[in-house]
C-alpha cells in the first residue's frame, strides 16, 4: 500500500574520489555544515511526507550524523555502488511507500526549497509519470546532456556522449520526481552497458518516454543553485556563493557588516534586529545573535545565543554557550561547554571560561580561569585568579556568592567555595570553604630581612 504524498530520497553512499579525502564526502564541511545538511534543509517541509538518505561510503559515520541532525530521516545501506539507478532500487521497498518520490543527490547543496516545491507542484499540475529539473551551466562539461528524441528525452553521460551530443547546453541536475509505479517498474529494466558499468537512473526517464509515459522538464533559471560538488575547488566555490547569499539574506534584514568580504556567517545562525559585524567575524552553527549586539574583529561564535546589546570586543571565541543581554566580551576571551554570562556580566582579557556561571553583572576582568564554578551576581574576580578544578582525576567545582571581591592571583582548589559578600586576600591558595562575609587569607606571611641587599652585593661580608 502506497502512502500518499512525495517522499525524498537523497544519493548519498559515492566516495566522492576527486575530494581526495578520507571524510565521506556528503560529510566534508560547508560553511561549517556538512554538504548533506542542505539537502536534508531544503526538504525539510511540509510538502514532503518522508525522508529516507541512501548511504555507502563510510555509512557508520554519515548514519550516526543522521541520526544526532536530523531524528526520523531512515537510513538505506547500498553496499556496493553500482551506480544511481542501482542506489534508488536498493531502496525500492521504501519508496515503494510513497505515491512519487523526490530524489535528489546528496552533492548539490545549493538547492533551495523553493525550487523543490515548485517541481513538485509542477509534477502534480502536469500530472506527470516524471518530471527533472534542467539547467544550462556556463560549461556543461561532467553532466549528463538532456537530448530531445521523438517520444521525450534521453540523458547521455559526459563519459558516453558523441561530440555532437557533448555540444548540448542542458543538462540533467540529477534533481526528479518520479511516480512511484512507473519508476519502480522501470528499474528492473535498465543495464550497465555503458562506459562506467554502472546502472543509470537517467536510462530509466528514457524507457519511460519510449513507453509513452509523460515526461517534463522544469529548467531552474538560476545554475548556481544546481553547482554540484564534486572536488574541492568546486567546494570553495559553492562555499563563496552560499556565504554571499547568507550574508546578503541577514543583510537584507538590517545587519551591518563593516566589511562583509572577511565576515563568514553558517546557514542556521539567526540574528536579530541592527547587528553589526566587524571583518574576520565567524558565526557557526546553532548560533541566535540578539539585537543591537557588535561582534568584534576575529570573533568565533559556535553554537552559542548572545542576547541583546552584546558586545564581543574583538578575538573572542564563544562556543555552546550563553551571553546575557548587556554583556561584554573581549578582547581575548574564550567562554566554552555550556557556560552561561548573565545579564551586564564581563569577562575581560585572557580569561578562559568552562562550564560555568557567571552572575549578572559579575565581572573576570584580566588572566583568569574559571573551570566548573558559579560566579555570583556582581562579584569581582581579580586578575590571576584560578579555579584549580581538575584533581587529576575529577573536575571539581568552585562556587563564589553575590558581592564577592576576589583578590588578584587567588588561587581557588576545588571542590571549594566562598560565601556571599566575601573578600579572599590578594595571592590567596584557598582550600577550605569560606563563610559568608569574611575575609580568606591563604598566603606565606611576608618577612623583611632588613640590610640583606647590601651584604649580597659585599660578599666577604666587608667590615662595617
Ligand atoms: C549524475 C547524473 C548526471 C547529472 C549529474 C548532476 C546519473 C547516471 N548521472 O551524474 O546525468 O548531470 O548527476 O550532478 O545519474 N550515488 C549513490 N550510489 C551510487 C552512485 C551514486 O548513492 O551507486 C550518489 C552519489 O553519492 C551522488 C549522487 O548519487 O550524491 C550522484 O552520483 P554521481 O556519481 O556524482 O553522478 P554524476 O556523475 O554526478
Ligand atoms: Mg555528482
């Protein structure tokens, strides 16, 4: 029993030699997200009523990725890669599912979702028994040509045209929506009489338009969006286009850039009203960049939600973490896993942060490290100081209360912690818990020895 609806299946499993890479190549970056994350985002609409990625090469790897990204996408394993009509029989039983399916090959990120909609509601307009979308690249050299024949279309390799074939300008994008039925019972059909020995899908359109089936063609006005990637100076180029039509989206909407040409900004990052970018800016993954906020020069977000008004002075790098609305950053500060700045906090010069809390308003101004601690709201860390939250064994945790001023170069040895409003001593190795409202001091007692100087620089001791 089919189920209604158009499912999508993405051609996943080639080794993709020309990367010359041992990274499967749907798992090699694009602007930080693997090639595969554009499909899989184009498709990921209500038109489409199920998702399944046909995976080969380093299936392991690019399985677990599925399943950590992208929950509900099925997996189909095709051990040896015989070619892209083999890869979509492999498959045949899910797709059997569906009334049509969409497929689209796992190297063609620039795809948007606009253009996959609107092949699929051209194929269900023209009731087609397929429908493939055509481009005219500035150089068609590598894709299959789309030649016209008198019952339809037939699709030649580059590596089987004629000459006179090669001269065809359009080509196949490798993009289609098949009715299931057609497809199904085509499959079995084709061979691997050509000069790669594998088994074509493109043979099937041609058997359906010599069995009078209707076939049509919907040309993509825009060839970028069908740029293949298939070595990485075609990566590099769809990276470049990818980062201009991010950048010109987020611009649209009222960010600044101060130089957009050095500012590289991943396809799942929002960012809210009047934001301004300094050059050599990178924002990554998962990352919410509230309004008003100013990412200074060399900054790395990943991951991470900065909220209103924050500044990042320059050469900060923030990972999977938070910055409270009014925060500062910068320059030369690393905050990382899960830590959290509240409101007006600041965390200044060379100060590594992890895993911690800092409260609102709390500052780390200069050389600190704060490993598995709480900060509490308006407390002062002063410069030097350590939390010495690894034993070797544990990492151990450090928790400071609301109004504490921490002395310079304090050095807390976890597990320890420092009750509300109090003050450690400046060169303080604290080991023991401190009561709220007190004063820690946990250094050597200073001696003066006085006339020492003079007697070093006369050393036989020269009578008085
Ligand atoms: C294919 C088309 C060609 C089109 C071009 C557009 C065929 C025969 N040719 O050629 O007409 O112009 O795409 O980019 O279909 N794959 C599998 N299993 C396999 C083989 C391939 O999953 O056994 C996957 C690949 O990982 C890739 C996609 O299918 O994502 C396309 O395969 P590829 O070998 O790149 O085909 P092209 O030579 O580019
Ligand atoms: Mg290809």
């Amino acid at each position: 029993m089919s189920m209604p609806g158009t499912g999508v299946l993405v051609l996943a499993a080639g080794k993709g030699t020309r990367m010359k890479s041992e990274t499967p190549k749907v798992l090699l970056r694009l602007l930080d997200e693997p090639l595969l994350y554009y499909p899989l985002r184009a498709t990921d609409a209500p038109d489409f009523s199920g998702r399944a990625v046909v995976v080969g090469h380093g299936s392991k790897t690019v399985s677990q990725y599925l399943q950590n990204a992208w929950p509900g996408t099925e997996v189909v394993v095709q051990q040896e890669q015989l070619g892209t009509g083999h890869a979509v029989f492999t498959a045949r039983k899910w797709v059997s599912r569906f009334e049509r399916v969409m497929i689209i090959p796992g190297d063609v990120p620039m795809i948007t979702g606009e253009t996959l909609t609107r092949l699929n509601s051209r194929h269900l307009e023209a009731c087609e028994d397929c429908t493939f979308l055509v481009f005219e690249p500035s150089d068609p050299t590598g894709y299959g040509r789309v030649l016209d024949t008198e019952k339809g279309f037939r699709i030649v390799e580059e590596k089987d045209a004629r000459e006179h074939e090669k001269k065809c300008g359009r080509v196949n994008s490798g993009i289609y929506i098949f009715n299931t039925g057609p497809l199904l019972e085509q499959l079995e059909n084709i061979g691997r009489d050509n000069s790669q020995g594998e088994f074509y899908l493109t043979d099937v359109i041609h058997n359906l338009c010599e069995e009078g089936k209707r076939v049509g063609i919907m040309v993509c006005p825009d060839p970028d969006e069908m740029e293949g990637v298939n070595d990485p100076l075609q990566l590099d180029r769809v990276s470049r286009i990818m980062r201009r039509r991010i950048l010109d989206h987020h611009m649209k909407n009222g960010l600044k850039c101060v130089d957009s040409e050095t500012v590289w900004i991943g396809p799942g990052v929002s960012i809210g009203d009047d934001v301004t970018v300094e050059p050599f800016v990178q924002v990554w993954g998962r990352s919410d960049i509230g309004s008003r906020s100013r990412l200074g020069s060399y900054s790395i977000v990943r991951n991470s939600i900065l909220g209103e008004n924050v500044h990042l002075s320059g050469h900060v790098v923030i990972c999977d973490s938070r910055a409270g609305d009014n925060s500062v950053l910068g320059p030369f500060t690393y905050v990382r896993d899960g830590s959290e700045l509240g409101e007006g906090a600041f965390a200044g010069k060379f100060v590594e942060i992890k895993k911690s809390r800092i409260g609102e308003g709390a500052k780390v101004p200069h050389l600190s490290y704060i490993g598995d601690a709480t900060v509490g709201k308006g407390s002062n860390i002063g410069a030097g100081t350590i939390t010495c939250n690894y034993d070797g064994e544990r990492k151990n945790p450090t928790s400071i209360g609301e109004g504490c001023f921490v002395g310079s170069d304090t050095m807390f040895v976890a597990p320890v912690s420092l009750g509300d409003r109090s003050y450690t001593a400046a060169g303080s190795v604290i080991t023991k818990d401190v009561p709220a409202e007190s004063l820690a001091i946990g250094r050597a007692k200073q001696k003066n020895i006085e006339g020492w100087a003079r007697r070093k620089r006369k050393p036989d001791g020269g009578g008085e």
